[in-house]
C-alpha cells in the first residue's frame, strides 16, 4: 500500500517518542486508503514473560494507532483527544524483537469524538492484536494547561518509507 506522508514523532512518548530511552520509537505513516499504519519491532525491554510483549504495552500501540488513524483520514496532526475507552483482543502472543506491523482506521467520525479500529500483525500477515477505541476531541488547551503540542511532536525525520507491504 502506498504511503503518502509520514506522521512526526514526538520526544518522550511510550509509543513514538525518539528521545525517550525505554520507547518504542515507532514511525507512523499516513496511507492512501486514509489509514494509519507502522512498522516497528518491541524491544526486550517491552516484556512480559519471556518472548511476549507485556499486554499493557500491546494497548498503548492500538491506542497511539488509533488517534494517529484520525490524523490519517483529515490529513492534519491538529485534532486532538483523549482516550474514553479502548477494547483489546489478546488473538495470539506478541513478540519482540520481530517486525510487527499496525494499522488503524476510523470507523466513525463526529465533530466532538471518533471511534477507531486498530491492529497489530506479524510479518506474515497474522492478527496479533486489535481493538476498538473511542477518543473524545478536544483541543490541546482543553486537555491540560502547559502543553504544547507542536513543541513535543518535534521529529519528522525522513526514512525513505514510500510502501508497506500489508494485504
């Protein structure tokens, strides 16, 4: 599928944050048919029981997808919200240090809140994870007073990404 722009990561989030030591540093990618989707691997840091992903760490990766998905599908990284609930479905363990790939997909879009589906698959094409969640909109001032956005998002760095190979 091919990519049309990718998403900028930010400084210390869990999920895509370049500066944060214990992160996941996943890029994000704006995709023609209006998804989102990564292509990432969790470290051994990210576990649980040995060779599996901690559950908790496997939710952050659908809920990051999922606000991201919106982004997507209004090609503008000026919506934001806050998570009201997230569902996930434990299909099959996850690993690290393998390539896992993402996808979100907004299924329902309002002027005040939105509903994502979002999953995680292995190289193979195999549904690792996936879940549903709702975000309520708002603006960043509504979420929390010091908070600048732009200044955290900072990092757009081009990694030369123009397909991901996903059926």
């Amino acid at each position: 599928m091919k990519v049309l722009s990718k998403q900028r990561n930010s400084k210390m989030c869990i999920m895509c944050g370049l500066d944060n030591e214990y992160g996941v540093k996943a890029p994000f990618y704006d995709m023609e048919d209006g998804s989102v989707m990564t292509v990432f691997s969790y470290r051994e840091q990210h576990q649980s029981y040995p060779g599996r992903v901690h559950g908790g760490l496997i939710s952050c990766m659908l809920d990051e997808m999922g606000l991201r998905a919106l982004w997507a599908l209004e090609r503008s990284e000026e919506s934001f919200g806050v998570t009201t609930s997230l569902e996930t479905k434990f299909r099959k363990p996850v690993p690290y240090g393998e390539k896992i790939i993402g996808k979100g997909v907004i299924v329902k879009n309002t002027p005040h809140f939105c509903v994502a589906e979002v999953g995680l698959y292995d190289r193979h094409g195999v549904l690792l994870s996936n879940g549903t969640v709702n975000y309520l909109k708002l603006s960043v001032a509504d979420i929390g007073k010091d908070i600048s956005a732009h200044e955290e998002l900072c990092y757009l760095v081009d990694d030369g990404v123009t397909e991901i190979d996903f059926e």
